[in-house]
C-alpha cells in the first residue's frame, strides 16, 4: 500500500460572532479573572465556522487549537454502508489547513486525536484493516497491518452463514471498527466476520503500534441484514447499526463499549457465554459493557426497551457511561413518535439501565453527547421529523437539535442551531480550546428525496463553534 500524504487546501473561513461566538463555559481549560503564574488567563477565543459542499460532516475533535472532522461523502444506503467514502479536514487553529484520504480502493473509518495533536485513523479494505499514525498536519507517521488469527477460534453461536471464518470484518459492510484515544495510545473495537465484538489495546511508541491486550466483547451471533423497500437514503443510519461497534475511552484508560440487538442473536449468545441473565423478551435495545484499563471485563449492562431501538453513542460522564439514541415508545399513525433517548449507567454496573426519553417537537434523535464541565451535558441530534409508522422512511423535513441537559438527564435548554434547507443533523459535539463545537449537515435529503434525481443525494456540512450559556 502506498503511503498517503497530506494535501494543502485553500479555502476562505468566515469567522460567524453571531452563532460562534464563545466566550464562556464548556471545555476543560483553568483560569479565573485574573492573569499571574497559579491563575493563568483563559486561551484566547476564537470562532470557527467552516462548510463542505456536498458532503456530511459526522464526527469532529478537538486538537488544542485546531479541530479535526470526519467528512462523509453521501451515497445511496446500500453503497455508503457497504464502502464508506470518507476523508479528514485538518486545522491547526480555527481554520482547516489540510486533509488526509486513503490510498484508492481503501475506506478511512475512524480516527482519533492524541494530546501531542498526533491522528491515529483506521482503513480497511474487504479483506484488510490498517491502522496508521499522522502527525497534525495528516501525513503518515506509521502504518501497522492488523491482524488477528484468534477470530476464527472465538466462540460462536447460532449458524450464521459465513463464507470466512478468518475474514477480520463482516462481508455486509467495511465499516466495523472504531478508535479512541487512551492519552497517546490507542483503544480499538472490532465487529469480525464471525459477528463477534472485540476490543483491544494499541501502545504507540517508537514509530510503531504494539498490541497490549484483546478482549471478548460479544461471541460471534446470528446478524440479520436489513433494507428498504424503496429510497435512496439512510438519514439516520438505522439499516446498518447492527453492524456497527460503539467506543468511547475515558482519562483513566476505562473503556465502553456499545452494541445494539435489533435484528442479532446478541442477547441469548452473551447470557450463556458470560453466564449472566438477561430478559427471555430481549429482542430490541442494547448492551453496554465496561473494561477496566487492563482489559478485563468489569460487568455489561442492558437498555431494554421492549419497542423499537437504536443505540447511536456511548461516551464517558464522569463515574458514569451516557449512552444515547432513540426510540419508539408509542407507534402513531401521524409518524411523529421517535423520541430521543439518553441512559446514564454508573461505572461498575451490571443489568437493567434505567433511560429518559427526550421529547422536543414530533420525530427526535440523539446522535451524540458530551460532559460539561459543571456536570451538566451537550448532547446533539436532529428534531421535528416524520418516519413512516410502519417503516424506515425518514422526511426531508428535520431540524438540527442542540441540548444542554441537567446532570441527571433532564432537559435544561434547548440551544439555537443555523437551520438549512432539508434535512438537517448535528452529529457530533465536542470541547475545543476553552468552549465547544457542533458538526452536522444541512440541506440533506430524506430517505425518498433523491429517488428520481441523484443529483439530490447531497448535503452541506459544516463545523462550527458554539456558545454554552
């Protein structure tokens, strides 16, 4: 594989005062009134307000003071699940200064941000996974080709049909791993061929990555495959989610670790494999287990529903894991009854986790969440949408949602978000020199939008800074 090198971009960034204006709150930076040695004064803010024409925007980071994103190319649901199209936007301070691709015929997944400012991304092929290391600018440090010849030996229930026992990811799709940062290492998930659920530990040191441990997340199940009658798009991911791995690491090296059961074998498979008792009604919700920082695993707690599920992230509060998504308590014939979901599970739990539903206008999702410093939380998503009450289509109609929620979950505020033309996502939140940035996509389609013209498969993404009042 040939090495890819960053690529210089140009572009001009309008700096918006009037949503990006951050002057106080979020973030993780000291300092009071005054200046001096023990008190330093808070890092000079500046705003960030950067756009990609046609094309998402699903994750972003923070890297001192520059940021980095996710950038998603749309295409129908089938063929983005299959091999994503994704690239890196770099910025070494508030504006984007250069981007990383994968070598042709790869699929950039994930990536995470180190304290050094350092990118560690993960890239597969339909039959191979590479981790790789770029400095901050997105040119190649290190690449290491992962390997794992103790896949095809992990236990295995049910009899899915699997072409190769050995293969590293699931034949429906490339997209089955993702990353976080354990300071300037690394913690990996992996959703094998076989349908079970790994996670690891990368030490990086020396120009190289070096495995510390694995450990057995889920035993390989049954995984059924999901489609739409007709449409173009998956807004919110729903068809392919179990497929997907959800990760988060925390300051202390604990891990987290999401999988969700609609349509799986999941349940039954982790009740007889860990000896641990779940519901004989287990048929929608999601697991969530938590590894201490040496691997071992420390108990997996379950959000059971008993309707209609979609875990979307699992991130890190505290002593707490918050996990959040959505769902559907009640059918409606109107298709307004999504709702946003948040569980926040104490560290060291074991069973059922509680939930709260979050209910702001007709159809809601939870994409993303993360911790205010005050204990409160930022959590991100999409409002005011309709879904067939008897399927996946999802409208063109949707609003971005940005919510500061008290600690015990309940909605505070709801916070103003630029709202585009069509479908409308934040998709990721995160801290950023002293406040806080949101990235999503505006002027998206629905599920039915580019049925007749492809040229609608589109959207503008955009990642910008935020005021937390």
């Amino acid at each position: 594989m040939r090495p890819t090198t960053a690529r210089p971009i140009l572009l001009a960034a309008s700096l918006l005062a009037l949503l990006s204006a951050c002057g106080g709150g979020g973030g993780d930076a000291g300092g009071g009134a005054g200046g001096g040695k023990d008190n330093p004064p808070p890092p000079v803010q500046t705003s960030v307000e950067h756009r990609v024409t046609g094309e998402a925007v699903v994750k972003v980071r923070g890297a001192g003071a520059g940021w980095v994103v996710l950038v998603d190319q749309l295409q129908p649901s089938f063929a983005s699940f299959l091999r994503p199209a994704r690239r890196l936007v770099i910025a070494e301070g508030a504006a984007a200064s250069s981007t990383y691709a994968p070598p042709e015929g790869w699929s950039l997944l994930d990536f995470a941000v180190h304290p050094s400012r350092e990118i560690s991304v993960v890239i597969a092929t339909d039959s191979e996974v590479r981790l790789l290391r770029l400095d901050r600018r997105g040119a190649v440090l290190a690449q290491h080709a992962f390997q794992d010849a103790a896949i095809a030996d992990d236990p295995l229930f049910s009899d899915p049909a699997i072409p190769n026992h050995k293969a590293l990811l699931p034949k429906a799709t490339r997209d089955g791993v993702r990353l976080a940062p354990l300071g300037e290492h690394l913690a990996m998930a992996l959703h094998t061929a076989r349908n079970s659920i790994l996670a690891y530990r990368y030490a990086y040191g020396a120009g190289g990555f070096a495995r510390n441990w694995r450990t057995l997340v889920e035993p390989g199940v049954f995984v059924s495959g999901r489609s739409v009658i007709s449409g173009t798009y998956d807004p919110y991911g729903s068809l392919g989610e179990q497929w997907q791995v959800l990760l988060d690491a925390d300051a202390n090296g604990r891990i987290a670790v999401g999988v969700n059961l609609n349509p799986t074998d999941y349940a039954e498979a982790h009740a007889e494999h860990f000896k641990e008792a779940l519901p004989a009604s287990f048929y929608a919700g999601a697991l969530i287990t938590e590894l201490a920082p040496d691997g071992r695993r420390v108990g997996t707690s379950y959000i059971e529903p008993r309707t209609p599920f979609e875990l979307k992230a699992v991130k890190w509060h505290g002593n707490a894991i918050a996990a959040v998504g959505r769902v559907l308590p009640v059918r409606r014939p109107d298709g307004y009854g999504w709702d946003g979901v948040l569980s926040l599970i104490p560290a060291g739990s074991k069973g059922r986790a509680d939930y709260r539903t979050v209910d702001i206008d007709r159809g809601d999702v939870l994409l993303d969440v993360a911790s205010l410093p005050d204990g409160r939380l930022l959590a991100s998503g999409s409002t005011g949408y309709f879904q067939n009450p008897n399927g996946a289509s999802i409208s063109e109609d949707a609003k971005p949602l940005l919510l500061v929620l008290e600690a015990d979950g309940r909605v505070r505020e709801q916070l103003p978000a630029g709202v585009g033309p069509r479908h409308n996502q934040l998709r990721s939140v995160a801290p950023w020199n002293g406040g806080w940035l949101a990235a999503g996509m505006e002027n998206g389609p629905g599920t039915h939008s580019a049925d007749a013209d492809p040229a609608l498969l589109r959207a503008d993404g955009h990642v910008r800074s935020i005021r937390i009042p």
